[in-house]
C-alpha cells in the first residue's frame, strides 16, 4: 500500500497506512560455485557476477585442500570484492579470516553455528545453511545467524530440496522475519 492510500479501520473511518515503515530490502542473489571450480568457471566469475543482483559468492572448502583454497581466495576475492559482493566460505570456518572471505555458511549443527556467530561476529557474516523447517530456521537466527539458506545447496541433493518445500518456507519466512533468506 502506498504511502499515500488511507485504509479504514473497523469504525468505518479512513487512516494513514503506515508512513514509517521502512522497504523491504530487494530481493538478490547468492552465487554458489562448484565444489571444485574449474579454471573455466573460475574464468567466467566475472561475467556471472555482471549477470544479476549477486549479494554473496560461496566456496566449498571441505572440498579443496587449504594450499589450493589460499591460491583460489587470491583469484576470486578480489573479483567478489569489485562487485561490493560478499565472499562465503562453506566448511572450515577458522579459515575464514585468514584466507580474507567476509564470512561463513554453517551447515552444522545449531551448536557449530552459535559457536561460528561468536568467533566471527561482528566483523564477518555467518549463515545458517541446510535449515530444512521452519523450526530449524527460528533456531538459527536465535543463534545469531545473518541470514538461512533453506534446502541444501550441493549438487544431487534432494532430500528438503523440493521446489514447492523451498518456496513454501521462504514465502512463511519472508514477511516475519527480517533475517534475509
């Protein structure tokens, strides 16, 4: 309802719609990269970046040694960077600073994701990611969690992934909450 529409109350009587609340913020997008990024989609970061409204990139750690992960943090953070997007690092979270990402995707246990939100917060992002219910998601941001990433985003997941279990959650989560999804 726009700022200047009145509605009526149950007297009949016409009010201003709430001219204080602030917009909701723009819906964006989080980029998630390959468990094992080739040196083609390494190549075209750039171009999938300038593709749409990125707010994050996530990199699988578990999946790469740290020798390669540093190598791979020198290629892509700066490219993250240029686009004002945030880095994630998914799977070793004390690797976090070192490598230089702005934060951390926790698909553990509410335990490992309080513990994560404690070392990194406030001068790194933590996410709550594998949130399969709507309980799990109110866990998470008690927690502290900057944002909940419903579903799994591994490739040949299926379990809680389902389209209309995903949209389901979001549409629920959206307008009660104001941690992003």
């Amino acid at each position: 309802m726009s700022k200047n529409r009145r509605k009526k109350t149950s007297s009949g009587k016409s009010t201003a719609a709430s001219q204080n609340a602030p917009p909701r913020p723009r819906t964006r997008l989080m980029l998630v990269l390959p468990q094992a990024p080739s040196e083609a989609v390494i190549k075209s970061l750039p171009d999938a970046l300038a593709a749409g409204d990125v707010a994050s990139v996530l990199v699988w750690a578990e999946t790469i040694d740290p020798k390669a992960l540093s190598v791979l943090a020198e290629r892509i953070l700066p490219v993250v960077a240029a686009v004002d997007a945030a880095a994630l690092l998914r799977g070793d979270a004390q690797l976090v600073a070192r490598l230089g990402f702005d934060g951390f995707h926790a698909d553990g246990t509410i335990a490992d994701l309080t513990d994560a939100c404690e070392r990194l917060q406030p001068d790194r992002i933590v996410g709550a990611g594998n949130v399969r219910s709507r309980h799990e998601a109110m866990e998470a941001g008690e927690a502290g969690a900057d944002y909940v990433f419903f579903g799994h985003p591994g490739p040949g997941e299926t379990k809680g992934n389902a389209a209309e279990l995903l949209l389901d959650r979001v549409m629920w989560w959206q307008p009660l909450f104001e941690i992003p999804c």
